[in-house]
C-alpha cells in the first residue's frame, strides 16, 4: 500500500514539475496514438462498412477472421514488424525502423481489425433496419455504407476511443519497432516498462496514473463533444 | 465540413514531428540494457552530441539481441560487453575492429540472510559451489546477454554443469538485468549483476553485494562499427566520429568522470592491451 | 420533367413468392393502371406486404414476372418511392433528410434545398425544417416521410399501413397529404387494415387471402356488397388469419 501511496506522491510532483523530459514523452505517447486510430479508421471503417451492407460468397468467413484478429497479440505484430522493416528485411530500404513512424504502422496494425470488426457489427445490426428504406430510394451499397457510418457517428464515436484506448496502453509491439530511443521512439508506456525494470517502482506506477488520468480527460472530452451533438441530431 | 477539416489538421500536426526527426544527423548504436540502465549514455551522450551535431540513439538490448540487430544492418555501432560474442561478430564479417573502451564488474548479490554461507568471500566459483550445493535460490537472466554469458562461463569454471545440475533452485528467468533483480528481490534469491545496474537498482529489499573484487568478475566492454562493405547502409563516417571520440581523452575522462551515489561505475581502459 | 413513357401499367403475370416450403404469393395477376387509388386489404398473413415489395423491386419473384410499362433508367432517379408502416430517417435534420432523398435522385445540389423546403411546407412541417428528424413524434415523422417522397414527385407511391402506429389525429393529416399527392398526379396503392381508410381513400380494393387475389372491385361495391365469400367473411370480422 505504501508503494501505491508513494506512486500517487511521485505522479502529482511530476505533474507540477511539468518535467520537460516527461511533456516530451506524453506528447510523442498522444502523437503516436492518434496517428495510429485516425489510420486505423481510415482503413477500418469503411472495411467494416463494406462487409456489413455486401453480400459475397466466403463472408461468414470474412466476419470470423475479421474478429478473431481483433486479439491479435501485440507483441507478434512487433516482432513481424520488426522483419519487415529491418534493413534484412524487404521494406528495409525506407530505413524507418526504430522511429515513430514504425510505432505508428505497428499500432495501426493492431487497431485496424479492431475498428473494422466492430464498426462492421454496429453498421450490420443499423442496416437491418435501414436497408429497405435505403434501397427504396435508390441508394447503391457504396453509398448505404457511407451513409450508416454518418449515421452511426456517435456510435463509432466510442469504437474510436477504445481504439485510441488500445493504442494508448500497448507497449508490446512499439517497444521491438521503436526500439524505446531516450528522446526519440520512448512513450509512457514503455517508460513504464524501463523503469518497472530498473526497479523504480513508485516511479513506474506514477507514470502509470499520469497515463490513466490522461486516457481519461480524453474520453471526458470525447464524451461531451458527443452528448452535445447527440443532443442536436438524436 | 468544419469537423472533417479540423480532423486532417490534427492528423498534420500530429505527423509533423515525425518528418522533423528524419532530418536529423543521427546514428543508432545497439547497446545493453544494463549500461544504459546504469544511466551512462544519458551522462555521456548530451556532451557528444553538443560537440559533433551528431545524435546518437540508443536501442538497449540484452548482448546476443544487440549483435543480432547489428547484423541484420539495423545498428550503426555495437556497444557491448562479451568479449567471446564480439570476436565472433568480427569473425563473421559483420563488424569492423573492436576497441576497447572501458571496463566494470561484475558482483554476486544475495540475500542478507545468506542460506549458502557465502558473503565476504574472495572466490567467485568457490561461492557458487556452494550455492548449488545448499540448493539456494538463484536468478539467472537467461537472455544471451553478456551478463548471462558471465554467469554460464563462471558455472563451468566451477566445475559445475548448471544445464544438468540445475533444479527448481535456480530461476531462469530470461529478462534484462533490472527485472532479473526485482525477481531475486522477491525470492530473496542470488543473482549476479552488473555493478553499474546494482548502484541504480533501488527495489534492493532484503538484497546486498555477498561476494566482490575477484579478478574473475572484471567485465569488459568493447565497441565495434558495422561494417559498411557488408551493409552498405551503415553511416561509417559519424559512427566512427562516436567511436573515436569514446576512446579519446575526453571521452575516458568523462566515463571516468560518470558517479553514482558518489562511486565511479566504469573504468576506462581503452588502449589496452589484451582486453 | 415530364417522363417520355409512364412506368403503367404495371402488370403482374402468375406472380409466385416463396419462402422456403412457404408459398406466400401463390399465382397472382394483374393491371395496375394509372388513375384509380388502389387499395389492398387482407387478413394477416395473406400476402400483402409482401406483394407490394415484389411491385418496388425490394423482393424478386420466385416464379412469373412483374413488367413496368417503361424500365426505370439504371442510375436515373426512382419515378416510384414506398412509405413503410415505420418511417427510417437518418439522425439529420427534418431538412437533411429530404434533401438526402433529392441527392439519390441526382437532383443538382443548388436546387435541394429549395424543393426539400417546399415540400416540407406541403406536409406542414416547415417550422421544424431544422429540427433534428428523429425527435419528432410518430406523426411528424411519417408527414416527413412523405414529404420525402413528394420532394421526388414520383409516379408511383407505395404504402405500407402507413398510419398503423398512428393516433386517429395523426392518421387524419396522413390522409390528407395522400390525397393531395394523388390530386397532383401520383398513382397511390395503399395497404391497409383499416377499413374506414380503405373506404376514404380508395377508388378500387384488391382482396388478397392466403397469397391470391380472390376479388377486386370499385371501393363502395366492395364493401357493401363483397363477390366473394371470404371478404364476406373477413369484412364480418370473423377471418383474422
């Protein structure tokens, strides 16, 4: 208990002290998670979208790959990360291992089935609803996709944030294609990690609460945009 | 609309910084857990970098996984402390000439209780003779790392085949140096550390240094460039402007210079012969 | 723009619809022509709504074929729309959900807005032309629905028991706007259980049981005096299936 004690101690000082060193790693944590959910939703979306309104023969195989990948194990992603981008490996020549921007392709690899699953189930279970009302006035499946995710946007709203959520706590995968450079590829996460190992650990779980209470005005906010504009549109 | 606009702005803000750092005149150097740990690099680093320009990024990792990375061409310079790894690293054509440049040691810590009776005591493979004979818990990193690779030539030094002798006593816990301590704090179990990572480690619990000073414990650290003819994208140039630098006046006098809680953690000794 | 050919008649040829061992449109024929207000009644399960999806193209008839006069284009805008018993609207604005309709139809965009207002004004939904659709009560929301569909000015508009759910207060502004769509030229076919509506709004009565079409008649005939047993029967309450 005491440690816990100790942690909360530690955490607030470092708040205060707004330690440069530690803004820098909150900062590259937030830079390197938001790029990740916004790719992911790029590409995951309107993936779940199309399985949602498509037919097509293999799509009840589709859905059940789509979700069993949501559970893929962070630290695997890394590793085939890793190889990929090693200079032994086939996209080495871009030499954007152990930067951020691998950080980000790692993440974006674990969140991307993670959005396009959940996004497909929100936008199926809404098109059951809307789809004789749609086709009665025309709309194409393309068009139907993208006007049940506007619909939808509060929903996916949340599917967002667990993403970000996701995103914001992993530390299996960046830490192999980061590398965890003081200055350049270290996060929270894995700042936590290195000094959980080096034994500091009132340190490590300060940092710990200062990224929970981070994740947490986070989704504060996302909720009030949200409320608000539900508000307006129902 | 005002909400997709604001959206892609954030997504440029967010991107910004990333191409900023592809600018930058940097070289990654693959390293070990626990010199990093000991806090070194964050001592020695700033004073480089602010005379050369040159960044250099540390990518901390047990010593078989830094060579490796060295060899897929992923690492500028290796900087390590295994002597036998290294020359097979050269032997293989990876790496250019080794230098080097300092060296520590290593300690036996145990708990104060000491079940195996051996604090105090000069001889490093005696004292393991008798940790395995009292069957006393012991925490081996197990990562292929030169600390590991310390421990596994210490046991057969002592006689002692640790792949056949070992039992439910000793943990092979295969982590770096840090975690490997927190464990033999929990166990209150024996380990050998690396001084360096011991003066920083501050979750001692019931832990001290038992067994020190025994010349078979000295731990050399040697760096090495990549070498370019075998991956061409090595920056040759900056990584032996680091690697000069290390072994140059300054850089011993700075290692030298580097202290925790008041003790010097490295000893510099480049230019010596045989090391 | 005037169509060059009108999409009726509409002739349905030995129309068959199955579901499984199911035969819910068991063999049905015939002319819907431009003009009259058709109206369809039926007990549960005869086959009704089903008919009418087979008519706007939601369903594909298992057997037979269904002809419109005049193909509607691949891609040009829908000259028949459908209003279900419960309206689907988009979380838009009373507003946002007409001129969506007008989007589908490849209306130009500077003309939406203004069609979609004027067609609000028809219905008497004007004042809440920004109110977010789906917080108007269940009234509203099918006056919308319709307003939607006037917006497209279609040939042929479909219904469903549109005011099933609806109050009797409600129901009343309903009809009035079927009426006044069926004055500015629409062709109406109505499914309804309610029989005082059948015999407001209807020119002629279509009587499915059990997946045919057992009679059809001028409106006033059939309900005082039905050809056939069953409507005799169902007219006197005692066939509810």
């Amino acid at each position: 208990m005491n440690s816990i004690a100790e942690a909360a101690a530690q955490a607030f000082g470092l708040i205060l002290a707004a330690d440069p060193n530690l803004v820098g790693i909150v900062l590259l944590s937030l830079q390197v998670s938001l790029a990740s959910v916004t790719t992911a939703c790029i590409l995951g979306l309107p993936l779940g979208a199309a399985i949602a309104v498509n037919e097509f023969p293999g799509k009840r195989f589709v859905v059940v790959v789509l979700n069993a990948l949501m559970g893929l194990p962070p630290v695997v992603v890394g590793l085939f990360v890793y190889l990929m981008l090693s200079r032994a490996g086939p996209l080495g020549v871009f030499g954007i291992l152990f930067t951020p921007t691998a950080m980000v392709i790692a993440q974006t690899i674990l969140i991307a089935p993670l959005m396009a699953a959940l996004s497909r189930q929100v936008v199926a279970d809404a098109w059951s609803e809307y789809r004789e009302q749609l086709r009665s006035l025309g709309e194409t499946r393309l068009g139907a996709g993208a006007t049940l995710l506007w619909d939808l946007r509060f929903t996916l709203a949340t599917l967002v944030m667990a993403g970000f959520g996701r995103a914001a706590s992993e530390v299996g995968a960046v830490i192999i294609v980061g590398g965890n450079i003081d200055g350049v590829t270290r996060v929270m996460t894995t700042t936590i990690a290195l000094e959980t190992s080096k034994g500091d650990l009132p340190l490590a779980l300060g940092l710990g609460f200062i990224l929970l209470f981070i994740v947490f005005l986070l989704n504060a906010g996302a909720y009030v945009v949200k409320e608000t504009a539900q508000r307006r549109y129902g | 609309m005002v909400v997709a606009r604001r959206a892609f702005v954030a997504l440029l803000v967010a991107l910004v910084p990333f191409a900023a750092q592809a600018q930058d005149k940097f070289i990654t150097v693959a390293s070990t857990t626990s010199t990093e740990q000991s806090g070194l690099f964050g001592f020695l680093l700033p004073v480089f970098q602010k005379k050369t320009g040159i960044q250099v990024r540390v990518v901390a990792l047990g010593t078989g996984q830094a060579l490796d990375v060295a060899r897929r061409g992923d690492a500028d310079v290796v900087f390590v402390h295994a002597k036998s790894a290294e020359e097979k690293f050269l032997s293989e054509g990876h790496g250019v000439k080794r230098y080097p440049v300092m060296y520590n040691d290593f300690v036996l810590i145990g708990p104060k209780s000491d079940p195996a009776k051996i604090a105090g005591g000069k001889d490093t493979l005696v004292a393991l003779k008798k940790i395995q004979a009292a069957q006393a818990p012991f925490v081996s990193r197990g990562d292929r790392s030169g600390t590991h690779m310390a421990e596994l030539t210490l046991w057969k030094d002592a006689g002692i085949e640790i792949d056949k002798s070992k039992g439910p006593w000793y943990r092979d816990t295969g982590q770096g140096m840090g975690p490997a301590l927190n464990t033999a704090s929990s166990l209150n179990a024996y380990v050998l550390a690396d001084r360096g990572t011991w003066l920083a480690f501050k979750n001692r619990g019931g832990l001290a240094i038992l067994v020190e000073g025994d010349k078979r414990l000295f731990n050399q650290y040697g760096v090495i460039l990549v070498n370019p003819d075998k991956h061409p994208t090595v920056k040759k140039d900056l990584g032996q402007t680091f690697i000069d630098w290390l072994v140059s006046p300054e850089g011993q006098k700075l290692i030298a210079d580097y202290k925790v809680g008041g003790e010097q953690l490295f000893f510099p000794n480049a230019g010596q012969p045989g090391v | 723009m005037r169509a060059r050919f009108s999409l009726l008649p509409l002739r349905l040829s030995d129309v068959v619809f199955t579901v499984g061992p199911r035969r819910i449109i068991d063999g049905i024929s015939l002319q819907l022509d431009a003009g009259l207000r058709t109206v369809i009644i039926g007990p549960n399960g005869a086959g009704k709504s089903v008919l009418l999806r087979l008519c706007h193209g939601l369903l594909r008839p298992t057997g037979g074929s269904i002809d419109w006069n005049a193909p509607e284009i691949a891609g040009g805008a829908r000259r028949q729309a459908m209003v279900f018993q419960r309206p689907v609207l988009l979380r838009r604005s009373a507003l946002g959900n007409v001129t969506y309709a007008l989007k589908l139809a490849n209306v130009p965009m500077g003309e939406r807005e203004e069609r979609a207002l004027e067609a609000l004004r028809k219905v008497g939904l004007e004042a809440y032309a920004n109110h977010s659709a789906r917080v108007l009560s269940g009234g509203e929301q099918q006056r919308l629905a319709l307003a939607r569909v006037w917006a497209l000015r279609p040939e042929v508009l479909f219904l469903d028991e549109p005011t099933a759910s609806l109050d009797p207060g409600a129901t009343q502004e309903i009809e009035k706007v079927i009426e006044a769509l069926h004055a500015a030229g629409t062709k109406i076919v109505l499914v309804t259980h309610n029989l005082g509506q059948a015999s407001r709004l209807g020119d002629e009565i279509l009587f499915l049981h059990q997946g045919r079409l057992v009679e059809r008649a001028p409106a006033d005939r059939f309900l005082k005096q039905p050809a056939s047993l069953e409507a005799a029967k169902f007219l006197e309450g005692e066939l509810p299936w």
